[in-house]
C-alpha cells in the first residue's frame, strides 16, 4: 500500500465513460484529483457531475482509465467494497437511498452489514440521528417523509457507516432554509472531506474551500473563479431560492 498521506484521496486517470457503446461518451481521457478538502462541484444540468461522483464510489466503471483511491488503483471487487466502505454518497434522489421500513432500520442497515450487531447498530443509528436531531424520526413509516426529511434519513444512513469521504449530490434539494442551515452547520462540523455537487451558491460559499467546474466533459479549477455570497433582498426573501450567478 502506498502511504495514504502523499498520494491524492480520490482520482480519476484517464477516465472515458459512456452510457451505452455508441452514445458520446460523457468524460473522455478525463483526469481528477481530490486531495481531501471540502471541494465544491458545480457545473450545468446534464454537465455529468452525478456521473462524475458514480465513477469515485464505484457505482458506475469507466470504459477506459482506472480510479484510484489513496493512490491505489480500483481493479478487483475487494478493492470496490473496501471503496464503497470508506466513500458515503448521499445520492441525488433520497428515494434510491431509502429502502427499509421505517427510519431506525434504514439507518442501522449500514452499520449491521459492517457487522455490528442488532443492538449497536441501533444504537449507532440513534447517535447519527440526534446529532442531525433527526431522533424523534426513529419509527417513521420512511416512504411518508417529506422529501426535505428524506434527505436528511439520507445522509443518516450514510453518516452511520462512518465513511472516511463524504460526496453530496445537491444535498439541499427540497430542504427549507431551517433543515438547510442544520445540514449546513452538520456537515461544517464533521471533520470529513467531502465533494458537494450544488447549484446553490449560499450553500458552497459557506461549506467548501475549493471548486471545480464541469464542462462539455472538461473540469476547471477553481482559482479562475471566485464564489461570492452577497447581501440582496427580494420580495418574499425569506424564502429558499438560489443565485443564477456567481
Ligand atoms: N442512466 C443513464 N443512461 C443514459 N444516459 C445517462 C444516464 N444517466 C445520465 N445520463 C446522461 O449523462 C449526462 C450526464 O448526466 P449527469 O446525471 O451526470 O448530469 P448532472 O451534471 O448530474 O446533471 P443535473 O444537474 O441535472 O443533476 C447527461 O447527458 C445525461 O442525460
Ligand atoms: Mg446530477
């Protein structure tokens, strides 16, 4: 094993990607490097940033190229659980996530597949839910959430696993401004590197150090673009709603 602290956390080297043979591919030759910070990910609708993050957990193989994970490179199936072990993604859609019962199993599902037994998982699962005060949800039918509360069982469930890398796809789609800056304040706290795909600039401004963008199958680094956070009013601005400009 190569020494985790010298080689990048997540990389894509020379990744060619696409969704079927004769489509165009999504990424071609596409290298990235994620060093473990808290980096934004921002890019237009069909840009390929949910693709992007398939690929770094594994969930999606590259046609061509190779992942690699602290410097070692992804090949054999061990070498996907243990990725999948250690990379938490909070899917886009809470409902891919979600699919026990009620919210306590959903939470503890992970925590009992690492091995934990019944009644730790449970109570692993009850600590990541008072910590996201998420508790009084424990024995809620989950499929008659609201769709802000799905999300936060969502990260719940990935939380529990305790993972070493966090990615989040548009975690504050559906969340009002209150469940927003508990999310916000959560992932603030957690001493976790993470990639957050948003298109919701309060929310970047405030939780990631870096960014890149996606497009036409390309990334930019951040340096040539600079993310502000300023004071406005609109009517109704109490609301949620999102800049359409950085
Ligand atoms: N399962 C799939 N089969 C075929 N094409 C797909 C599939 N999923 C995504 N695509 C296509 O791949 C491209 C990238 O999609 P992706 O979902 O990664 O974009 P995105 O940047 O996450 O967009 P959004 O901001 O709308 O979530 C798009 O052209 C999309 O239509
Ligand atoms: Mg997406």
């Amino acid at each position: 094993m190569q020494n985790p602290t010298q080689a990048p956390l997540l990389e894509l080297r020379k990744v060619t990607f696409s969704y079927e043979q004769r489509a165009k591919p999504v990424f071609e030759q596409l290298d990235f490097s994620f060093p473990g910070n808290r980096m934004g990910l921002i890019g237009d609708n069909g840009s390929g940033k949910t693709t992007l993050l398939h690929l770094l957990v594994g969930l999606l193989k590259p046609t061509t190229g190779m992942v690699y994970f602290q410097g070692n490179p992804i090949q054999s199936d061990t070498d996907l659980v243990q990725l999948r072990r250690s990379v938490g993604m909070v899917f886009q859609q809470a409902d891919d996530q979600l699919f026990c019962p009620t919210v306590l199993e959903d939470v503890a599902f992970g925590p009992l597949n690492l091995g934990q037994t019944s009644r730790q998982a449970k109570a692993t699962a009850l600590e990541v839910l008072q910590l996201l005060r998420m508790e009084n949800y424990i024995e809620r039918i989950t499929h008659t959430l609201s769709g802000g509360e799905k999300r936060m069982i969502a990260l719940a469930t990935v939380l529990a696993m305790n993972p070493k890398v966090l990615l989040l796809d548009e975690p504050t789609n559906d969340l009002d401004r209150t469940a927003k800056n508990r999310l916000l304040t959560t992932l603030q706290a957690l001493e976790i590197p993470m990639i957050i795909i948003s298109h919701d600039w309060d929310l970047l401004s405030k939780l990631a150090d870096g960014y890149v963008a996606l497009e036409n199958g390309k990334l930019t680094f951040s340096e040539q673009m600079e993310i502000h956070n300023h004071k406005h009013a609109h009517p109704m601005g109490s609301h949620t709603h999102e800049h359409q400009h950085c």
